[in-house]
C-alpha cells in the first residue's frame, strides 16, 4: 500500500513539474495597432491584443471585463476555442456607463481570461487595467453622454487614451 501510495505521489509530482514546463503564458496590452478611445465621456472602448508566449496551447479561453465596480460588463465575452503558442487575438471591449470619467480619476478595470491547458488544469489569468488620457483638450471637446441617435446622424468626435496594464496574476483552480 505505501508503495502505491507513493507512485501515486511521484506521479503526481512529475504532472506538476510537465505543467510548469509545456504552459501557456499569456500576455495583454492595448493593440500597437489601434488606440482604445473614448467615443463619448460615458463610453469606452479598449482596443487589446492577446500573445500566448507559452509553448503549447491554451484551451477554451473565455475572456470577460469586469469594470471597476468589479461587475461583469455585458455584452463583452470571448469565447475561443484555441490560442496556439506565439498566436495572437485582438479584440474590442465597450464600456457604458455614467458615471466615468478617467480622467482625474485612477479608475480600473479587470480583464479575466480563463482557460486550459494540455493537462486538463484550469487557470485564470487577471489583468488590471487604467485608461490613461493622451490628450486633455480632446476630452473637454466629448459629448457629456453616448447616444445611438447621435452617432446615427454626424461623424463622432472621440479622444484616444492609452490602455496601462497595471497589473496580473495567474491561479489554477481546482475544478
């Protein structure tokens, strides 16, 4: 019995070791290719690029923003079924909501990516994010509130700000 009990450990213990060398890690940042922009002083839209460093695989990721009241922001899930290593995704959240304002404010936002790898083991992965101002005139000249209407009927006006991972932290959970 000790003797099972014991392989049963080393295998154990030879997983974890495999898992800390064939994972991935991943990384975000705000698109290089497209700034995050305020389209109105209520609403946001982060512009990020997702890079799986690692050297296999991550496995149905699922991506949700929670903003800084720390709820989930409707409407802004990624499902992805793979993230090969060295691929990436680039993706757009919208938040709406009254009462932000970044600037003056060190408000922060939370991306959580959860996903698997090879071994069947679950991990989160969490970003804290901060909307930082590029240009203050530009703020000053935005509407105070988003409307449909308005974008509808005239070219919008937006201000672009820099998306500052501030941030991370990775768990593997147990279910």
């Amino acid at each position: 019995m000790q003797r099972i009990n014991q392989e049963i450990k080393q295998n154990k213990e030879r997983k974890e070791e495999l898992e800390l060398q064939y994972r991935s890690i991943l990384s975000l940042k705000q698109n290089p290719q497209k700034f995050s922009e305020l389209v109105a002083k209520n609403f946001l839209q982060f512009n990020f690029e997702l890079f799986n460093y690692g050297n296999v695989e991550a496995i149905n990721l699922e991506i949700t923003m929670k903003n800084p009241d720390d709820s989930v922001i409707p409407h802004n899930y990624i499902h992805r079924d793979i993230l090969l290593p060295n691929e990436s995704i680039k993706f757009t959240f919208t938040d709406y909501n009254s009462f932000y304002s970044p600037l003056g404010a060190q408000l922060t936002w939370h991306v959580e990516i959860s996903y698997k790898n090879s071994f069947e083991s679950t991990y989160i992965t969490k970003f804290d994010v901060q909307a930082k101002m590029i240009n203050h005139e530009e703020f000053k000249m935005l509407d105070d509130k988003f409307s449909i209407e308005k974008v509808k009927k005239e070219k919008i006006k937006t201000a672009k700000f820099s998306a500052e991972i501030i941030n991370n932290s990775i768990n593997k959970t147990n279910f």
